[in-house]
C-alpha cells in the first residue's frame, strides 16, 4: 500500500521529537523523519500511513571550536549552514552529496549519501564522532562524544549511519573537521572511447599524490580535483596534462538527481566489470577510485535486474535513490538482503520493535 | 572453581589434547595483559581455525562458560583479562597473512598476525598498513580491531576501523559470520563498524580483511624542543589551527625526554621542558613545504633546537625513543600505570597542568608521552610496585586524573578502551540512557552474556581495579 497523506510535525527540540515519536509508538503510528526532502524515494516504498518528523527547526550550530577542528549541530541543518558556518574559519565538512543543495545533516547521516570527495575523505563514518537519537521509547541517547578519537564503549555512530533512521531519529551530530586546502585545484578531459577515459582515470588515480576527487562519465569525461600545497597540486596538475577546469563544476556536479537513478557499489576494481553491461545509451557517472557509481536509469527493469545481479556478483550492490513508487515496487529498492539480516532485525528489534521508523522503506 | 573435567574434555576434542591448558601454574601465564589487574583463566584454548574457534564457543555457550578472546596480552585496559574465570581464547596460532592484492589495496589476515609483520609483508608491494600502535612489535590485529586501537599516525590517517574493510566473526551461539568486505556503501546496518572496538564482548574475530595504503613517496620527521609543556600545546594548537594537518605530532615531556635520551641517545634535548615530533608525508613538493610552514609556526611559538631527520635511520632513531619511552621510564621507577585520555586539543595546556598537579600533590613522579595532534594524552604515573604505601596514591592519582579529563569534555579512552579499568567510571560520561542504548546491543547479539563478562559496562560486583597484581616491571615493556 502506498502513502499518501500523513501528519507533519515541526518540533524545535531534541526533547520534542522524542516525545512525539514516544506518542506515536504508543498509539500505534509509523513514524517517517524527513530532513531536507532529498532522499525521501530512497527505499522501499512505506508498508503504512503515519506522522512526518520533518527536523528543519532543529537547524542550529551547537558547538563550534576551531582550534579543536570540531563541531556539533542539530540534525535539521543543512549542509549548506554549516558549510558557510565552518568556512568563517577556513573549514569544512568534506562532503558533497548529489542532489545538493538542501540536504540536512541527519538526512545525510541515515542515507548515508556521499559524494565525490570520498575518494580523499572518506564518508561521514570516517569523521562522525558523536549522534544523539531519538528512540522509539522516548528515550534521548547520545554515543561518542567530542573528541576526535575515542573508544569509551560501543561505537553507536556506526548502528546509525546508514540505517535510514530506523534505530533511531538523528537529533544532533558531532563531526571532526578538516582545514581547506592551500591549493585546490580542478581538471579535466574528454575521451572518444571509454577505454580511453578509463585510462585516464586510472592514470590519475596512480598519481604520486592522489586526487582529492576523481569522476567518470558515460561521456567519455573525467574530471579531477587536486587538493594541497601548491606546488605539489600544480606539479600534478602539470603531469597530468587535462585541462584546468574552474571549481564551479563541483558544485554543477553536486546537483546530479536522476529522477530514476541507482547507485553501484562494488570493489573498486570491479566497478567497470559492471558498468561495461550497461546498454551504450544509458547515462551513469562514477567514482573509480571509491568503487561507486551512479546510473540514471532509462532502461528497462529487467536491466536494472540484471545489472544488480552482477554488482552483487562482485560483492557489491545496486541500490535505488530514487524513482516512483512502482517502480521500486517492482525491482526491490535494497535487493538480495545481506546473509546477516538476522542479526540486524535483531539489532533492529532492540531498538524499535514495534517498527515504528520508517516501517518497510529499510532492507532490515 | 576450575572447569568440569568432562568441559575440559570437549574442549580437547574440539582443538586437540595440546591445545588445551587447564593446569593451575600453566594457567598463570594467561592471568594479565599489559593493565593493572589479574584473574587467571581456568582454561586456555589455542584453536587453529575458525571452525575450532566456533567449536569452542559452542561449547562455552552450552555449559554458560565465560570465553575471553586474546592475542598478543598487550591491552591496557585488562581487555583480555579472565575477570570471570572461563575460558581464555587465544588466537595466536591463528596467524597467517592469507592474502595481500597489491591491485586492490587490501590484506586478508588472521586475528593473531602481528600489526608490525603485516607492515613489513605490504612494503613489499609499496604498502602499508595505517594504524600504529607503540605496541605494533607484539600486538596483534585481532586485537587491535577488538580494541579500535589507535597509534602515532592516527592523527592524520584514521584509527583502525577506518581501516577494517570487513571481518569473519563468531558470535556468542558459535555461528560464524561475515560482516562488510571490499564494496562500499554495503546495504543493511554496519555490523562490523560496531563489532571493531567492542573489545571481545560481542564476537571473536578470526580473519580481518584491511584497507592498505601506498607508503608515502617522501616522508619528514622534525624534532623541536619548547621550554615549558604550555608552549608546546599551545605549538600543536598552532600547527592545527594554521590548516596543517600532520601524518603524526607527539608530545613528550622533560621526564619522559630525560629517559629517552639515557637509553637510546637519539640526540633529545634534555634541557627542554617538551619536545614535539612532528611527522609529515606526501611527494617531495608537499612534504617541504609543510615543513617550512611547521618550522615558521613552532618558532613562532618558541620551538628551537629544531631538527629534521636526514636519513631513513635518524628518523628510525626519533621514533624508537618515542615508541619505546615507557619502557625506558623503568630508569627512573620500576612500574608505572600508563593512562589515556582525550580532551578537545585546545584544553591540552589545562590537563596537562592539572596532571602536573595531581602528580605533586600526591608526590608521584609523572611522565607524559602522547598523541599531542589528536589531545590525546597518556600520563604515566611512575612507582616502586614494592612500596605497597603507594599504592592508593598512584590509584587515586590516576582517577583524578581522568576525572579532569572528563570534566574537560574529554572521554575515558582514546585508543586503549574501557575493558576492566575504566568500566566503573563510564557513568561519568554517559547516562543511563546511553549506556541502556549499548546493553540492548550486548543483549542482541550475546544475551546469555558470555562474550567477556564483567568488561565495558559498569560491574557493581566489581571493585575498583587495583595494584595488588601488577608484577610486570616497566623495562621488560619495550614497547609503549
């Protein structure tokens, strides 16, 4: 059954979405949080009606020390916010989704929706090192803490990363943040044959000091980001020998939405095993070095199918992040569930066990 | 208490008669790691694979017998000790480096290979392995990924579950499981990621597969003397807050520098009051110019006698004196109590002087070696283990200690974990609620509670740890 009304809520404090999601629970509602919007088709498409949690007014800065290079926010942030707040301080948050701009913080810490600047940064569970959650019985948990390193206990920040808010809605985050680049430095080149482009990428993969970013395109083009000191980033931007491309096309990138569109995940020398089945006319972008690509899909279901059959081959997986509710329906959102899905409905269970978050959207 | 002789007997049949150690003085062995308190086991079993490895827990899980995963004993939070008696599960025959795949940047290793050998096998494809505890010699990186473990280039490199791409674990049923592996973004919760660190109370590891990283093409290490511990912080502080983030930036004090110098003659100076060694790596252009950049920010902060190591062996010989300080702090007191804390690296000045503090006020000699980058510090609280008087002062010591470390927003372990030293003190840090978020996973995956009992989660059978079974002495530890 698809949903089509629900119930939004707007609460201001972390204490406030507790409670609502205590009352709904208790009354026996689902549960949707919503940050930004932008990720809401990820998933299956919800098994029941319920109240909305949109966090956009838990939007403030809780903590921010420079000479600490740390920083806390409530979960309703946007990205964008805290970008312009770090950069007061010559800082940054290494992240940059696709079908940007708009994504808050929590919505970006349940998807776990990553961008090009992984291939350097790695993703948030690199560098989340606090969460505070709301849990389906009105309790208020915090794990980690503001440190950048610490191993006091179980490291909670890894059950929610990625778990589409089913263990618990995100209220606040803490992060370790990095020093903007003295140099930064962008690139670019456009291939007749992919074989060529994926030379390319290999090649600039293989430099002595590694790109910060490195995208490839079903065009036949490659794009780079070199980030470091500048003598460093100019001699690879010299040995490399593409085209110097202004840093806007970064943020051009960041905005890719497909409006049918999957991400691939395989081990990062497998990833073009993959993507070489892909029909000629299809349009994808990807990430050599990280292992992850993402298709715009205008094929047929049966391409989908067949395409995840070989990322899961490999160990990897094909992932929906958008499209319409039949269509998702139809192909599975999460595909073949891990071997250790038992454990995790456990873990699951512990947490929320009436399945009150977001009911049927996850894999668990 | 001791085990039931026909326990001891499947146990036998599940590893072979020589693999099972049940005798009390054999026994003994087993009862530390490198902490404060003892407990022997009443037995220990050395499986070879993983199938011995769930065969035993089986086993353990049928009779309620408590199993303690152990590798190399290096923990220094008691997470290997046998608090409970049971069953010590050690890993160290378990130590092939089943695969290295120069291509894809990986090792496959079994849980009782030693972090340093696994270094020394990637160099030959260019590798390396990040994480690098002082410890790396003898630790192992079974243990290491119980431990989250941390290291000197942690700083800029991550800590080891940056670096676990996926693990076979068997839980506390005996079933065996893989969780993640060489494909990012994997779909379902991230088991491994709260497996790593969960120091043996939810899973025995027994194969780790990691991420490698290419070695450096150029690497500078620069030693830096400041006249006070104050001005060295505030020197980190400087660094960091220029936008330079260094591969590792370690802090030692006067005390520790004196020893150092007395046992490896690595040309510390002795007179300062701190010296700093900063590491960084890159290709040639960017190592000298963060370098440049770092020799103008410590000057401005009253750094000198600044000097860079010329040659592969002089950088060896800075990090030998780092790497192994604890163990040359045997010259000034037999024993020490090592602690780790972390505060945010702004507050470094305070706890160090408050550390400074405590140490006069209880006339304990202290030494401070640590991960200066990262604020996380590590004071060695220096005794005489025969000067029983002592003992409640180095105890009280240490928990003041950690006590202002918390109040300086800072958390009870930085890389060594909670295991049995710090577990009474993790109300300090999180609230019921926290801690009752962490129970619900133990109780998911082990609820009949025989993964490493008494260990993370406050024990109020528990005493406080104490000193009574401390018998190491600080020179037989080469290695922290």
């Amino acid at each position: 059954m698809v949903v089509t009304s629900r119930t939004v809520e707007k609460p201001a404090t972390a204490e406030e979405v507790a409670r609502l999601l205590h009352e709904a629970a208790e009354a026996g509602h689902a549960v949707f949080p919503v940050g930004g919007g932008r990720a809401t088709q990820m998933g299956d498409p919800a098994s029941r009606d319920g109240i909305e949690i949109r966090t956009t007014a838990l939007d403030r800065v809780l903590e921010r020390s420079q000479a600490d290079m740390v920083v806390s926010v409530e979960a309703g942030i946007t990205l964008e916010s805290l970008q312009a707040e770090l950069g007061k301080g010559g800082q940054f948050l290494p992240l940059d989704p696709f079908n940007s701009p708009g994504h808050t913080i929590g919505g970006l810490l349940a998807t776990g929706w990553t961008g090009p600047l992984r291939l350097r940064f790695g993703s948030p569970r690199d560098f989340l090192i606090g969460i505070r959650v709301a849990l389906p019985d009105g309790r208020l948990a915090t794990a980690g803490g503001r440190v950048v390193k610490n191993v006091s206990g179980y490291d909670l920040m890894k059950l929610h990363y990625g778990a589409l808010g089913t263990m618990g809605v995100i209220v606040a985050a803490s992060f370790k943040v990095f020093p903007k680049a003295l140099h930064d430095a962008s690139v670019e080149a456009t291939h007749e044959s992919m074989d060529q482009a994926w030379a390319a990428a290999e090649q600039a993969l293989a430099m002595p000091m590694a790109p910060a970013a490195l995208e490839l395109f079903s065009t036949g083009r490659v794009l780079a980001r070199f980030l470091g000191s500048p003598d460093a980033t100019r001699r690879m931007v010299a040995e490399l020998g593409w085209s110097e491309a202004n840093g806007s096309v970064w943020t051009e990138h960041a905005k890719s939405a497909p409006s049918l569109w999957a991400r691939i995940a395989a081990p990062r020398h497998q990833l073009r095993s993959v993507l070489d089945e892909l029909q000629v006319d299809q349009q994808w972008w990807a990430s050599p070095g990280t292992g992850i690509a993402n298709w715009a899909i205008s094929g047929s279901t049966d391409e989908v199918r067949s395409i995840r059959a070989l990322a899961t081959a490999a160990g990897g997986s094909l992932v929906l992040m958008a499209g319409p509710d039949d269509f998702r329906h139809d192909v599975g959102a999460w595909g073949t569930p891990p071997a250790t899905l038992h454990l995790m409905r456990r873990l699951r269970y512990a947490f929320d066990p009436n399945q009150v978050i977001n009911p049927g959207r996850f894999v668990v | 208490m001791g085990l039931e002789a026909e326990v001891i007997n499947e146990l036998r049949r599940a590893v072979g008669r020589e693999h099972v150690i049940a005798s009390s003085n054999d026994l003994r062995i087993f009862e530390r790691d490198a902490s404060i308190e003892g407990a022997a086991p009443d037995a220990v079993v050395l499986p070879a694979n993983t199938a011995e490895v769930s065969a035993v827990i089986k086993i353990a899980a049928k009779h309620r017998i408590p199993v303690v995963p152990r590798g190399a004993g290096t923990g220094l939070s008691g997470g290997a000790v046998t608090i409970r008696g049971g069953i010590a599960l050690q890993v160290t025959r378990m130590r092939r480096i089943l695969e290295i795949d120069p291509v894809a940047q990986t090792a496959l290793v079994e849980p009782g290979v030693v972090n340093q050998e696994l270094s020394l096998a990637a160099a030959l494809h260019k590798l390396f392995y990040a994480p690098d505890p002082s410890s790396q010699k003898a630790c192992t990186i079974g243990g290491n990924a119980a431990e989250n473990s941390g290291g000197p280039h942690c700083l800029y490199y991550g800590v080891t579950t940056n670096h676990v791409l996926g693990m076979e674990v068997v839980l506390a049923d005996g079933s065996v499981h893989w969780v993640s592996g060489d494909a990012p973004d994997r779909v379902g919760l991230d088991l491994c990621g709260v497996l790593v660190g969960s120091e043996g109370t939810l899973c025995a590891i027994t194969k780790i597969k990691v991420r490698l990283l290419r070695l450096p093409p150029s690497v500078a290490t620069l030693l830096a003397a400041f006249p006070t511990i104050e001005t060295a912080s505030q020197a980190v502080s400087a660094v960091i807050g220029r936008g330079i983030v260094p591969a590792a930036l370690e802090m030692m004090d006067q005390v520790t520098v004196g020893a150092v110098e007395a046992h490896y003659h690595a040309g510390y100076p002795t007179d300062a009051g701190a010296v700093l060694l900063v590491e960084v790596d890159g290709i040639a252009e960017s190592t000298s110019e963060l370098m440049a950049a770092i020799r103008t920010v410590l000057g401005e902060n009253q750094g000198y006698a600044m000097r860079e190591a010329q040659t592969p062996s002089e950088r060896d010989l800075l990090w030998a004196g780092r790497k192994g300080a604890i163990g040359a702090l045997g010259r000034i007191k037999p024993n020490y109590y090592l602690h780790d804390g972390v505060v945010p690296r702004s507050r470094l000045p305070q706890i160090l002087s408050a550390v400074g503090e405590i140490g006069v006020h209880y006339k304990l000699p202290v030494a401070n070696v640590f991960h200066a980058g990262d604020g996380n510090l590590h004071p060695n609280i220096l005794f005489d283990l025969r000067d029983t008087d002592v003992w409640p002062q180095v105890e009280n010591a240490g928990e003041e200690m950690l006590r202002a470390v918390v109040e300086l927003g800072g958390a009870l372990s930085g890389e060594h974990g909670i295991g049995l030293e710090k577990s009474a003190f993790m109300p300090w840090v999180y609230s019921p609620d926290d801690l009752d978020a962490m129970w619900r996973v133990k109780g998911a995956l082990d609820g009949a509670g025989i993964m490493n009992p008494g260990k993370i989660f406050p024990d109020p059978e528990h005493k406080r740890p104490h000193l009574a079974g401390r018998t190491g002495l600080a020179v037989e530890a080469k290695w922290w």
